[in-house]
C-alpha cells in the first residue's frame, strides 16, 4: 500500500509539474485570504468549511500518537519519511478533490456531493467499483472514525481527568448528535470554529517547548538526517531502529495521517461552493502541510528535543511524556489530553459525513438519517469497548479505499492536466 501511494503520488507531482511546490503561496492565499466567504458557484458549504471538515478528519489521534509510535518504531530518522510522504501526499490531495469536484452532482435533498465512487462510475464506467469503495467507505468510517476514535477520547478522559469511560461515552454520544444528526452543513458550522481552536492550542504548546529547547532544535535536526540513512542504535529507553523501519513507519504514518490517496477528503471538499475544481483542489495543498509539516513535524520535535523518545513510552503517552516535561506543572499533560480529546471527537463527526455519503450512494439518501443513529450508538460501543481487532480491521479497511480511488485518480491524468492549465491560465 505503501509503495502504490507513494508511486501514485510521485506520478501526479510530475504530472502537475511540482503544483504542491509551485501553487503552496497561491493555495494559502485562497484558505487565509478567504475565510468565512461563501464563494460563487454551485456547493452546498463554503470553500473553508469544506477545509475545515477534512481538517477535522485528518488532524486526529495520528498526529500525537501516530507521530510517536513512528518514532517509538522507526527512530528519529521515521520523521524525515514521514514529511516525505506529506510532500508528495500534497499532490496527491489536489488531484483527487480536483477529480471529485469535477463529477459532483447534486442528491435529491439538494446537497451537491462527490468522490471517488462518482469518478469511477460517471468519468471510468465503472459503476460496480464505484460502489465498491461506497461500500469500504461506509464500512472503514466505524471503525477508523467512529470506535477507535471514541476510544481515544475515553481513554484520555480517563487518563488525564479520572472520567469513567461510561461517563464520557455519554457525553460524547450526545454531543455527536447535536452536531451529526444536522447533517453537512452542521458539521461544517461546528468544525469551521473547533478546527482552528484546537490546532491553535496544540501548536502553542508545541512552540512554547520549542522555544524552552530552542538549543536542542539543530541537534535534532542532525539527528533526524543521521538516523533516517543510518538507522539508529539504541539509547536510554529506545531499543534501537534501522533504515527500514524508519522508511516504513514514517511513511505509514504520514499516510494514515493526511489521508492523501485514499479518498477521504474529497468526499467533503465536493460539497464546497466554488467556481472552478482546481480552486478548491488547492485547499487540499494546505490541508495537507498543515496536517503533516505543521502539527506532525512539531510533535515529533518535541518528542526529540525534550528527550521524550528515549523514556520507553510509546503512542500518546510519549507526546503526554514531552509536554510534562517542557511545560510547567500540569499544564503539559493536560494540553495533550485536551488536545487528543478535540481531535478525535472532530475526526468523529468529519467522518460521519463520509460514511453518510457512501451510504446514500449505495441505498439512496434516504438512508442518511438511519446511518447518522445507528453512527451515534457506535460511538458509545466505542468508548466503552477494548479495540485491538477494530484497530487492525480499521487500519485494512481504511487502506483498501486508496485502490479504487487511485485508479479513479490515475485514470483521469488527462483531466487533472486539462483543469490545471486552464485554471491558472485564467489566472494570468
């Protein structure tokens, strides 16, 4: 899986000639020169709530654990790999929401939406694989952003707060259905306002460490190029990593925690009003540099400066571990715990969306509110419930919607192409 991404998004960077390289000021000028607008042009949320709900979707558990676990895995040389596979996950993001933008269609509720299962049966013909992803997408959305998401959030209220798991499963079941049960556009006014918020807080705290170890920064930027081409030995609480493992685990990481090549993304982005596909491809540029160089790459720095790595934690408790010991009194683990509990309860109700949208297009949009209950009790299961298997099964899931999404990506290169040129054409 690991290859065909990474394969797939070194072809789209080649065939939009570097555009995560060369459109990255033009793609920020569009998110921060635009907040709050509406945009002209058919959709159903504004061109930031769309950015906001994939945000919400993408920035999650994997980017304090996931980071962590990476390195725990890999060694400090995982975090080069995994700023690799955001570079070119950067074009892959924009192709794909290009594509989804542009064979949208509006349901008969009057919500305009796309993704990959409209590509593969509207611009490929393959109706059957459309349905196929429709289906993985609905499925991998229980696992990946509902149980192990909920889990995440008791686990962190239990830990940083003594909340029982019950307890928490409640108040958590309630507040998704304040906010799912209304739909897209719902989510999209709760995320557009809780996305900012809690990357903003999480971020602080990371530059406020930074900045207390401000003189570890070179060491660890030596360590990070040395171990990721040379492998690392073991030290204090690390037990030691190769090249291998670096390449793989950072990379995977970095995958799973920008979403880019398997579909996700693009499903929210469809419904955003605007006036040309490659307008909104380019939030997917953002999206994913703030996802994996900005919140990724300063929770590994943290982790590394502080001395973190080497204290035998692995997963959050690593990030918690950092952030006790750069921050004063309890302010650090309770900014991690805070921070897990924000970012999985945004990835719950990002991804009720996309399963919503697999569902609708497999049974009709008649079965969106059934789908958005059924979301609701799965969530408390979640909370309450020990995950090994639905983590693994999640994890499969999950990966097996890059292979009908790429092959929806990568056979409408010529699309990609067209849409790009005369986009920015216009805009000369």
């Amino acid at each position: 899986m690991m290859v065909l991404l990474i394969g797939a998004g070194l072809v789209l960077t080649v065939v939009t000639r570097g555009v995560q390289f060369r459109r990255l000021p033009f793609a920020f000028r569009e998110v921060f020169g635009k907040l709050f607008r509406k945009g002209t042009g058919e959709g159903t949320v504004t061109p930031f709530q769309a950015l906001a709900t994939a945000l919400a979707s993408t920035v999650g558990v994997g980017n304090i654990a996931g980071v962590s676990t990476a390195i725990f895995l890999g060694g400090p040389g995982s975090l080069l790999w995994l700023l690799v596979s955001g570079t070119v996950g950067m074009a892959t993001k924009y192709s794909e929401i290009a594509i989804a933008l542009h064979y949208r269609e509006k349901d008969d509720q009057g919500i305009v939406r796309g993704g990959a299962m409209y590509v593969l049966s509207k611009g490929l013909g393959l109706r059957w694989l459309g349905a196929a992803f429709a289906l993985l997408t609905a499925s991998a959305a229980f696992g990946i952003g509902n149980m192990v998401q909920a889990n995440s959030v008791a686990d962190a209220a239990r830990t940083g707060f003594g909340i029982e798991p019950w307890v928490s499963g409640l108040a958590l079941c309630a507040l998704t259905a304040l906010v799912v049960l209304g739909g897209i556009r719902r989510i999209a006014e709760v995320t557009q306002f809780l996305v900012p918020f809690m990357c903003v807080i999480y971020v602080l705290g990371a530059v406020v460490i930074l900045f207390r170890y401000i003189d570890q920064v070179p060491v660890v930027i030596e360590l990070v190029l040395s171990s990721a081409f040379q492998g690392q030995a073991a030290v204090g609480g690390f037990a030691g990593g190769t090249v291998a493992a670096a390449i793989r685990y950072g990379i995977a990481r970095g995958m799973f925690s920008n979403e880019a090549g398997l579909g996700s993304a693009p499903i929210v982005h469809s419904s955003a009003v605007t006036d040309h596909p490659i307008r909104q491809a380019s939030y997917g540029i953002a999206e994913v540099f703030v996802d994996t160089v900005v919140v990724c790459l300063l929770t590994g720095f943290i982790v590394l400066a502080t001395g973190a790595w080497q204290s035998g934690a692995d997963g959050a408790s690593m990030a918690a571990k950092a952030f006790e010991i750069g921050l004063p009194g309890d302010w650090g683990g309770q900014i991690v715990s805070f921070g897990l509990i924000l970012f999985a309860f945004s990835t719950v109700i990002g991804w009720a969306y996309y399963g919503e949208t697999g569902a609708a297009y497999l049974f009709g949009t008649a079965a969106s509110m059934p789908y958005r209950l059924v979301w609701i009790i799965f969530v408390y299961l979640g909370a309450t419930g020990s995950l090994q298997l639905v983590w693994s099964l999640a994890d499969t899931l999950n990966g097996l919607m890059a292979i009908p999404n790429l092959i929806g990506v990568l056979g409408s290169l010529g699309i990609v192409r067209s849409l790009t040129k005369e986009f920015f054409a216009r805009k000369r």
